[in-house]
C-alpha cells in the first residue's frame, strides 16, 4: 500500500528535528508518525541535529558538529577593543534645585515651590541614570558578542537561521552569507531524507513570524528550500559524498539562488508555516486551550520566540511575535559554562536568570500597554475590561527551556503557566513514543508540522485590527466582553 509521506521540519537556530507523518493512501487510516534520527561523531542516533558548519582543513564543510581534529585553524583576527560611551551628565538634585529657585524666583514664588522643582528633578535625574544604564548595557553587550567572535572558531558557523530570518542581531564578517549556510545545512539534510523515503514526499517547514511578515518569510524559505533541492538533485545528483568533498569555494559559486514562484513552490512540494502556529496546533485540535488572549513562548538553545495569539475555530491566530537572542546558550555562557556540558541548572548565575526574564517582562508589558491604547482609540470600552479580560491569562511553554522551572515563570498578567507535555502524544501512532514523550517539549513543534494540510489555509489576523469586533459603538457594553471575546 503506498504511503503519502510529509516531513515535518523545524529548523531551529540550535538544532534542528524532523517528525515524518505517514498517511495511507487515500486517507484510508489513522496516520503514523516517527521522529528522523541523525549520527553524532560517534555514531550514536540523536533526534537533533545541531544547526552547526565548520571549514575544515581542506576547505571542505562539515555540517552539525564541531569536530576540532579536522577543524580549519583560523586566521588572525584583531581583538576587539571597548568603547568608550557617552553618558549625560548626573546632578545634585537640591543643589541644582537651589540654584534655580534663586535665579528663576519672582515676587509670587512661594518657598514650597523649591519642593515642586526638586520634586520635578529627581524624576528627570532617574531618566538620565536610566538612559545611561541603558547605554552602558548596549555597551557592554556588543563588547561580550565582539569578545565571544574574536575567542570562539572563527571557521564554525552558528546562528545563521536566526540571522536569516529574524534579523542581523548576530553579526561577523564571513565569506559566506547566513542565507548561504541555510541553504547548504538544509541540502545537507534533504540528503539524508531522499535517501531513507526517496523523492516522493513533501516538506512542512516553519518560520518565525507572524502576520506582519510571514508573507515575506515565507517566500525566503521556499527560495532557500528549493535552492538546497536543486543542488541536492541537479548539481550533486543525490550524491552525498561528492557533496561533502566539494570546497565550499567551488560549492559557493554552483549555488545558484532561487527565486520564489508559486510553481518553485509546487515543484518542490513545499508548504511553510509559522512556528509558533505548528507548536500550537496539538494542544489546540484538542481543544486543550480556550479562546481568548494568550502567550506562547519557546525557549530554545539561540533564541527565545514569544507569540501573542487567540483561539478562534479550534486553531491558533497568531497576532504578534517577537525573537529575543536570548536563550540557553546565553543562560549557560553568561553563567560562565558551555550549554552542551550539561548540569544545566545546578550551575547558572541568578543574576543571568533574572535579566533573561526581565528581558520577556520587557516585551510583554510594552504588549499590554500597547492594547490599552488600542482599545482606548479604537472602541467606547473603559481599559479596564481589557485589564480584567488580561488577568490569569494561559502562557504555553515549549522548546528546551520549558524542562527549567526557573525560566518558565508567569509573565505580567499571563500568569496561567501551561508546559507542553507528553500528553500530546497519548492517542497518536508514534514510532519509539516512550522515548519520544520524554523529548515532547523540544519535538512539538516538528510534530504540529507534520500535520500541516496547506500553508494556503494558515490564517493569521492583523495585529492593527485585533478590536475590529469592538468599534466605537454605543451598543458595546462593558457586560458584553468577556475574556473570551478579549
């Protein structure tokens, strides 16, 4: 009986897994799931592939791990030096405050007033220590980053999806482009899944984005997809050895970009979701979210993704994302260890923890002040039905930091913490699901790929018009919005 086979693929800025879903012919039964296995330089079947290239000693590529005893010797780099920052100037509140009153008072001053001036500069001086905080951390953080590419491996290649898709956060000079190193890494693995289940399937891929810029995404991917197809088909003919023995020279200058059509797209059986929308799709076909405004965020080892969204027809509307380069690794290498060493929790730095968090907190607040300015403009309804509608609001959390209680902490008024467990699994045909469940946090989202119909029927809202349903009406009541409809 022929099978039709859909790789769900959830290229991560960390690593990378792969749910294949097998569905009879026909739809005549329940589908089947396995989870793609890769092998580590020992040989050892890992369900991750690390997002990883290295040059090697001739100039070939190795993809997903470092392996120092073939690793190219870098180049001498200049080490980076700290700048020096400009700060504003600080001032003694009640001397300045003095000074002022004597210059500016007139016949009408009262003496109180000195207490209104002082009153007044103290807010403005808390401003300017604030400010020049903020300047000294900006500072402080692109010397750590500069530090971090002057003493890691100048020819091992990381991060090169978030800089693709998200934005040039993580910045080197390289002679080779992000978008590059994705489309290799990527033919890479369509090596490996041509080889096991041949050239009969399709690929659900996910992007970080949201409405505002999933179009444009998701025409990148399948340009970077359908470019990783033709090499492994047109250029290397499914020759995987002869591929891993090209010098990325000469692979560079047969790397031909595609560019996107919507026959690009059906030649290659190619459909993109967002991310968030994947790894929300098994709790919500259950019904195991309710409507109404939540959060999801996914911590994983380069990035973490926050995503506002709603629950509309039993799937997710996905409103408002945000990528903050912050993840495990900065946890791990902030507190002064490798993430890969392992003992993960017994040995980061509080400090690390709280700015981390603060860092969601930041977001998340500046998305509920922003709603409360949209409802104020926007519709007759007083702010605080919206405030009452944000109280206990569900905050779903997945990916590798999940598994860390102290990173998985409620956020503002999203204080209803919910864990992707392995309760998703339960009723599914899932090869190895015993080992599987233990993983569920860090596969969901190749899972919810999996599942993917056609990117076709995503249908994500315009965050501008998230209160369209509550116009400037006299008819909108405070009694007729409820958490649900918020």
């Amino acid at each position: 009986m022929n099978e039709e086979i859909k790789i769900g693929l959830d290229f991560g800025t960390h690593q990378t897994k792969i749910c294949v879903q097998f569905t009879p012919d026909e739809g005549r039964g329940e589908p089947r799931y396995e989870f793609f296995q890769f092998a580590d330089l020992k040989g050892k079947k890992q369900y991750f592939l690390p997002s990883v290239i290295q040059i090697n000693d001739d100039d070939t590529l190795s993809y997903g791990y470092v392996d120092s005893k073939i690793l190219k010797a870098d180049t001498e780099q200049e080490e980076s030096i700290k700048q020096e920052v400009l700060l504003e100037d600080e001032f003694d509140v009640e001397g300045l405050a003095s000074e002022l009153y004597d210059k500016y008072s007139t016949e009408v001053n009262q003496p109180d007033d000195i207490q209104v001036l002082s009153h007044m500069l103290k807010i403005r001086l808390q401003n300017v220590k604030a400010r020049n905080a903020k300047r000294l951390e900006e500072a402080d953080n692109l010397y750590d980053s500069q530090q971090k590419i002057y003493q890691g491996p100048q020819n091992v290649f990381r991060y090169f999806k978030q800089a693709t898709f998200v934005g040039d956060e993580w910045k080197r000079v390289m002679p080779i482009s992000n978008r590059t190193l994705c489309v290799w890494y990527l033919a890479y693995i369509i090596f490996f899944l041509e080889e096991k289940y041949g050239t009969n399937f399709s690929i659900n891929m996910g992007v970080p984005a949201d409405e505002s810029n999933y179009e444009a995404k998701k025409r990148l991917a399948v340009e970077i997809l359908a470019t990783s197809y033709y090499l492994v088909e047109n250029v290397y003919e499914n020759d995987l050895d002869k591929f891993l023995k090209e010098k990325y020279t000469d692979l560079l200058a047969k790397t031909e970009d595609k560019k996107y059509s919507q026959e690009l797209k059906k030649e290659y059986f190619i459909d993109i979701f967002p991310e968030a929308y994947a790894s929300l799709i098994a709790l919500t076909s259950r019904g195991k979210l309710p409507p109404g405004m939540s959060l999801t965020a996914d911590i994983g080892g380069g990035t973490t993704d926050i995503s506002f969204f709603t629950i509309e027809k039993g799937l997710p509307m996905i409103y408002k994302f945000w990528s903050i380069s912050r993840g495990l690794n900065y946890v791990a290498e902030r507190s002064g260890f490798d993430y890969a060493d392992g003992d993960f929790s017994a040995r980061v730095n509080q400090d690390v923890v709280e700015k981390f968090n603060r860092k969601k907190y930041e977001h998340v607040y500046n998305l509920v002040r922003d709603l409360e300015k949209k409802i104020r403009i926007e519709t007759s309804l007083p702010v605080q039905k919206l405030r009452d509608a944000l109280k206990d609001r569900i905050l779903v959390y997945s990916g590798g930091g999940s598994t860390f209680d102290f990173l998985t902490q409620p956020i503002y008024t999203f204080t209803d913490v919910r864990i992707i467990d392995d309760s998703i699994w339960k009723e599914e045909n899932i090869k190895n699901k015993a080992t599987v469940s233990k993983l569920s946090v860090l596969l969901t989202t190749a899972y919810g790929l999996s599942q993917g119909i056609s990117d076709e029927n995503v249908e994500l809202k315009s965050y501008d018009n998230l209160f369209t349903h509550l116009r400037q009406e006299e008819e909108n009541t405070i009694e007729e919005v409820s958490k649900d409809q918020c």
